[in-house]
C-alpha cells in the first residue's frame, strides 16, 4: 500500500509529490473557474471523527444522512482487513477565511480489490464517496459551487496508479431509494467519463460481494482511467 502521511498529525503547509500519473491534484474548481489550492490527506480516525461531528450534521435529506463516519471507517477496515486487503481513506481540504483547514471531499478506498471485468485484476474499490453540504461549506465561508466530483474520483485514479494497478478502479453506486435522485447521480458519473459496467460481474467478484450486476456497477480501465486523469492534469 501507497503510505500518505497524515495531515491531521502534520502541519498545515505538509504536501504530497508523486510523479505525473499517481500524482493527487493540488488545486480545486468553482463553476466560475476560480481555484482554490487544496491537500490531500490521509485522515485516518480523526479525520472520520472530524467529519462526523462538523460537517456531517448538515447533510440534510442527501444519499449520505445516515452515514457514520467513524463506523465506516472502522467496519470497512475490518472487513477488508480479513479478505487482507488496505484501505485508504482520502480528503481533500482547502484552508478556511479563519485560517483552519476545512475537508470538502472524501473517499474510502478499496486496495486491491478484484476489478470488476476481469477479477483476475486488482484494481482499487471505491466504497464510499461524499463531498461537504452547501450549509457547511457556508458555515465556513467558502464557496457552495466547488466543483467536486471529478477530483474525488480522480483521488481513487491516482492511487490506484500508486498501487501498481494501472488507474483501474470500480465502484458500486449507492442508492437512496429515490429513482429520480438516484439518476441523477448516475448521470453525473456518466458526464465526469464513468460508464456503467455493462457486462457480467466476474465470477470470483460475485462470489465476493454476493451482488449480481444490478446496472449500478461503474469502472475505469486503464485508457478510460488515463483519459479522466489527463482531464485534471492542469490541476496538479
């Protein structure tokens, strides 16, 4: 596993260098196209602890108003822990008007888990992803239309290129039980390059998750992956 150090254990000003393809992106987009520098960081338990309590309270009626954090966090380390397997759990943070650093985005990530079309790949999983609700994002006087979910995905690219895999990474779109949100969810991913797996899930993954193809499989392959990364090269 690619080691990331802790942000929330290291000074402001620590940053991350990696070569091009496995490098994390150093600046983030409004709608306008003003940019804001940002870190990457490997937050570990605290950074979970941090979100629940800051920004998670403002999630209001989103996909991820149930989600604990600290459980996440600890269960899903659990489990990837017995099928021997890391994960990696990623923010991006910007630096607040107050002069503290504020996440805007998050990933917990999968290490080598087996790539949807070919199960005989590793590829990185992305098991979860949220970016900080309007409420607390004004809370902290930063700008509500940051552009977020490309670079979150993005984080999942470059650390799969960190691992050794590639760019290939998967994920399995969550579901909110609302058809009309839950498409438009889908049609984000659709418009930052993911597609939907269209095929059948392989047979070791199936036997792995229990999950049959329900058309919430997403992927990257290696140039569908090195096309997105491209796309926020200007970026890092």
């Amino acid at each position: 596993m690619y080691q990331i150090n802790s942000a929330w254990e290291l000074p402001v000003n620590a940053i991350l260098t990696q070569p091009k393809r496995g490098q994390f992106i150093n600046a983030i987009e409004t709608t306008n196209g003003a940019r804001w520098p940002v870190t990457v960081e490997d937050a570990g338990k605290l950074g979970a602890q941090y979100w629940h309590r800051t920004v998670q309270p403002h999630a209001g009626s989103g996909l991820d108003r149930h989600w604990n954090w600290p459980n996440i966090l600890k269960w899903t380390t659990i489990t990837e822990k017995l099928m021997q397997r890391d994960v990696a759990f990623l923010q991006i943070c910007v630096m607040t008007p107050f002069g503290t650093r504020f996440p805007v985005g998050q990933v917990l990530l999968s290490d080598g888990y087996p790539f949807i079309s070919d199960a005989r790949k590793q590829s990185v999983f992305l098991w979860y992803l949220a970016k900080a609700p309007s409420a607390a994002l004004m809370l902290h006087q930063l700008p509500v239309d940051l552009k977020l979910l490309r670079p979150l995905v993005d984080l999942a690219i470059q650390f799969s290129y960190m691992s050794g895999y590639d760019g290939r990474i998967s994920l399995h779109a969550a579901t909110s039980g609302n058809q009309s949100s839950d498409e438009k969810l889908y049609s984000q991913y659709q418009h930052i390059g993911l597609e939907p797996h269209g095929g059948k899930v392989g047979r070791l993954l199936r036997r792995l998750t229990l999950r049959k193809n329900d058309g919430r499989y997403f992927c990257l392959d290696e140039p569908e992956a090195l096309d997105l990364s491209k796309k926020l090269d200007y970026l890092r």
